[in-house]
C-alpha cells in the first residue's frame, strides 16, 4: 500500500471502503453486538466471524498503526481514523483484541528489545494468543508498588513465588505480562516487568465468580516458577516505569472505547418502555432531565476523545490525560447501566428465563458489573491524585498534626 499522507486521506479512505467492501462478511454487520461478543470470547471463532478475522489479520489491520515489520498495518494515526469510521459505516468491528493490542503490544514496542518484538507483537497481531495482567496483589491493590511476589535470580532464569489477584482471563491466557519484585531493598526501584507463560509448572489459576454471575477475574499463583532470563522486559528493576506506562494505555482503552457502532441511545429506549407525551418528548421530567444529562455527559467524553486523538502529534502514546478520560468514561458507562434498568422496570430484574428481551436480561448483570469500573485500571481516587499532581500541578496535602 502507498504510504499516504495528510492530503491523501480521501485517496486512503477510497482504498480502504474498496477492501472492506470487498472482505467484510455482510452478515456480520447485521448484529454489531454478537461481533463484540465474538472477540471478548474464549472460545475460536467459526463461520463468517473466522474468515474476518483471518483477513484483518493478513491485511494487520487489527492492529492498523503497529509496524509492518511485526504485521501490523503501517498507517499513520489519521489514516487509522479513517479507517474506523469506514468500519463503522458498515457496522465492522475489529475482529483481534484483549489485553495483547491494547495494553501489552503498544508498551513492548516501546520497551522491548528485537527479539522479544519478533517472538510477541507478530502473534499479537493476528489474535493467536491471549494475554492478562499480573499486577495486582492481595496486599497491593491502590499502593500497587508495595507489592511482594518475588523472583529470584538462579543463574539462567528467575524462580517467581507470590499471588496476584484480579487477573482479568488468566484462566484463558497464553502469557502474563507481570511485575514482580527483584530487590527487596527498595520499593519503587525493586520492581520488574516479567514475561510468564502461563502453561509453565507451578502456575495457578482460580476463577473469582462475582455478584453478576460471571468470573472475569482470577486469582494466579506462582509456585517456584521458573522463568527464562530473556523473559525480562526492560532492564533490571526498571520495571515501576513501564507499568506505569502500560497502565496509561489502559486507561487510554478505557477513555476511548470506540469498537464498532455507538449502542442505542438511551432516550430512544426510554421512549419506548416509558411513554412520550404530547409533545413527543419523554413523558417522566425528572427521568427526561437525568436522561439529558447522560447523554450531554457521554457526547462531551466522545467529543473530547476525539479532539485528544486529533491534536496528538508524531504519534505519540497517551498521557496522564487518559486518566481525565477513564474516570469521565467509566461515570457515563455507570450512568447508562442504572438508567437502563429503571427504564426497563420490572422487565429490567430478570436474570434468566423466559418473558424477556436479551437486552433486558443483561441489564442488571451489565449495571452489576458496571459497579467495577471504578476500580479497575487504577480506581478513581488513584486517578484523581494523578490529575492533581501531574496535570493541574496541585502540591500534595499534608496531614496536620
């Protein structure tokens, strides 16, 4: 493909309607929520899902702005744009996700060396392994450099001891990406960034069922597991700088989360369960005005992604900002939840059975989970504290006594 610049984008945008219209599945556009499904899912994809994945990841589409070198597409992040909405116009979504392309995949090229490039991104890239998050622990959760599993360095590998807690699909993953303690001397500067394949001996998962029924999250414990020494991402206790920025690219995930078509608008919804009056308007004011107010508050989050993404210069990753967009995003997603299962009423307490619509049987499991999102990746309070020390410059408080 030509390499298009700025004046081209119309040029790249004809050529990427042409492929899309060529090699997306029409059928899969009819149900935008099942092809969502379908990549947050453990299981192979079959069908049309399959052979779309297979052409995204031939093309490195899946991964549009990642080097070719590795098989990801070699577009510039304007050229990426481009290519979502012509996704999006079609109801596309990206067949290859997980925690591989938005958290781990952009910090290993930037951290990685060669080797480590050559064996991870290109598998990566075309959804063929899984990974998860080893970096929260029973004891470090909030004060996350506290934490305490260990490797110790025996010659040609490291030998891990410790548990993490909440790794989001340990149970499926291939590998780990893990920080662990490598000098007990010192808290910050003590910590690596390790690679664990998770099918070594002396790995354990244990799934943690929560209140919405599922188990997302795990428990992982590591048994005199040993580890390979080119498995060190990054230099030796350097590993506190890299989680950090790993983690900015999971808020950056959270803030921005634009796979496939917008959901349904939560006033075109209450209008059909609750009524309009005679002015076609929603027939309860004070749900009207909550309504309004969720959805000003949800446009402002897109809106201001979007000028984020527009200003970003050299292609440069995200920054203390995305924690101003995980805390604004996650509130509009709790929001919509609540607001969903009041406008559902009684149709809205369903768990199972029949005498309801799939929407309505997920929407206290939706707004059940939803209750999370202010703790994963980093809980508000924590992003709160980035925000004023690093963004606004506030001074830190200090307690009187």
């Amino acid at each position: 493909m030509a390499d298009f610049g700025g004046a081209d984008l119309d040029a790249f945008r004809a050529e990427a309607r042409a492929w899309l219209d060529e090699n997306f599945p029409k059928a899969l556009g009819a149900d935008t929520d099942a092809q969502s499904a379908a990549v947050q899912s453990p299981a192979k994809p079959t069908g049309d899902q399959a052979v779309w994945k297979q052409r995204m990841a031939d093309k490195g589409w899946g991964a549009p702005t990642w080097p070719k070198q590795y098989g990801g597409g070699g577009l510039t992040a304007a050229e990426a744009r481009v290519l979502a909405d012509e996704m999006n116009r079609i109801g596309a979504v990206n067949p290859i996700g997980g925690m591989g392309i938005g958290m781990f995949g952009p910090t290993l090229l930037e951290y990685g060396n060669e080797e480590q490039k050559q064996r991870h991104i290109p598998p990566i890239v075309r959804g063929e392994i899984r990974w998860c998050q080893g970096f929260s622990e029973p004891g470090a959760g909030s004060d996350l450099a506290s934490l305490q599993t260990k490797a110790e360095d025996r010659g040609d590998h490291y030998l891990v001891n410790g548990q993490k807690i909440w790794t989001s699909g340990a149970q499926y993953a291939d590998w780990c990406f893990c920080l662990v303690r490598t000098d007990n001397t010192k808290k910050h500067e003590g910590i690596s960034f390790l690679l664990i394949d998770m099918k070594s001996p002396g790995v354990e998962v244990r799934p943690i069922k929560l209140i919405a029924g599922n188990s997302p999250f795990c428990e992982t414990f590591f048994t005199d597991v040993k580890v390979p020494k080119e498995n060190l991402m990054g230099p030796l206790n350097g590993g506190w700088t890299i989680g950090k920025r790993l983690l900015q690219f999971e808020r950056n995930g959270m803030g921005n989360r634009q796979n496939g078509p917008a959901p349904a608008a939560v006033h075109e919804i209450a209008k059909d369960y609750v009524g309009v009056d005679g002015t076609g308007r929603l027939a309860d004011r004070d749900l009207r005005s909550r309504v309004i107010q969720h959805e000003m508050d949800n446009r402002l989050v897109q809106l201001t992604a979007r000028r984020i993404a527009v200003e970003a210069k050299g292609n440069q990753g995200p920054s203390a900002a995305t924690s101003i967009m995980k805390n604004a995003s996650m509130k509009a997603g709790q929001d919509r939840q609540e607001l969903l299962v009041e406008i559902f009423g009684s149709q809205g307490l369903g768990w199972e059975g029949e005498g309801f619509k799939p929407d309505e049987l997920t929407a206290m499991r939706s707004m059940l989970s939803a209750k999370a999102f202010t703790i994963f990746g980093g809980s508000t309070e924590i992003q709160n504290n980035i925000i004023s020390k690093r963004i606004l410059g506030l001074p830190e408080l200090t307690q009187s006594r």
